[in-house]
C-alpha cells in the first residue's frame, strides 16, 4: 500500500503568511541537496512547462541564487534572486526571496520581497518540509495569489517528488 503524502498550504492573512508542508519518499540528504544545488533545481523549481535557469548560485549564508523562469519558447523570462541569510545543513535555512527587473539583478519593487524559513526533517521513512513565507503586508499575499503562486509551488513539488523517485531507482 502506497503512502500518503503530506500536503499542506495555508494562507494565514492576520499573520501575513503562507505555510506550506510537504513529504516526500526520499532520504533527508538527498531532498536536501535538491533544495540546495543549482543543477538539481532547474529541474524542479518552475511550473511546467516553464525551466528554471540558473545565471549564479552560491549556497552559502550571505550568498545567492539568481535565476529566471523561462518560457517553453525561451523568450519570456521571469528573473529571480534569492538571498541566503542563515543556513543549518540538512535543518533549515533562511532567505529572501524576490522577483529582479532583468538579467541585471536589480529588484523589481512591483513585487515585494519576502521572507521564507524552510525547514527539513526526518518523519518515519520519509523527509518533510515545512516553509513559511513572511510577507510585509496583506496585500503582497494577495497579490503572490493571484499571480498563481500555490498552483505554481504545487506543481513545482510535484514535480520534485517524481525527480526524487527517479533517483531511487
């Protein structure tokens, strides 16, 4: 009998917050070093039919990953920089996370930053992740929802879950 998997995304206005939680079938390490190495990103991160493409990535506490989401034609990008602020191997780390104007990295102020806290743990046979986005005001949720972030991210962590049963095989 197949296990279930844990999905959860709650949007928590009076908190301004957005909670996701997920499991998935695969080693702590190993979905740890999917959230963590560029290479292994691309191939999750972007809603399909969507990629996610990497211009620099240094996991490191005051490094970053600057990337774009690039459409199936390649000629639309969406630019994207994500700033490590604290990081524990294989526990959490921390970051913000912001959409850039273009290739130059220079943060688009239409679409505020925000903050996410994500965390790793063993449950059973299984790993977890718990994130949490922290955002200035209410309206910057509204706005990440309407841009269609929970079928994104969704699709996104499915698409991870069959890239780490891939990797068992």
């Amino acid at each position: 009998m197949k296990k279930e998997i844990l999905f959860d995304f709650v949007v928590d206005k009076e908190n301004k917050t957005i909670k996701v939680k997920r499991s998935f079938h695969a080693t702590l390490p190993l979905v740890w070093q999917a959230w963590t190495t560029a290479e292994v990103l691309d191939q999750w991160w972007a809603p399909h039919p969507w990629k996610a493409e990497t211009q620099r990535m240094d996991f490191r506490e005051g490094g970053q990953w600057f990337y774009a989401m690039v459409s199936p034609d390649g000629n639309e990008k969406h630019w994207c920089l994500m700033n490590y602020k604290t990081i524990v191997p294989e526990k959490y780390f921390t970051s913000v996370d912001a959409f850039a104007k273009d290739q130059s990295g220079e943060i688009n102020p239409d679409f505020p930053p925000n903050n996410w806290e994500t965390r790793f743990s063993r449950d059973n046979d299984d790993t977890r992740v718990d994130i949490t986005l922290s955002f200035e005001k209410v309206e910057h949720i509204e706005q990440m929802i309407q841009m269609g972030f929970k079928e994104g991210f969704t699709q996104g962590l499915d698409q991870l879950d069959t890239l780490l049963n891939q990797n068992k095989k």
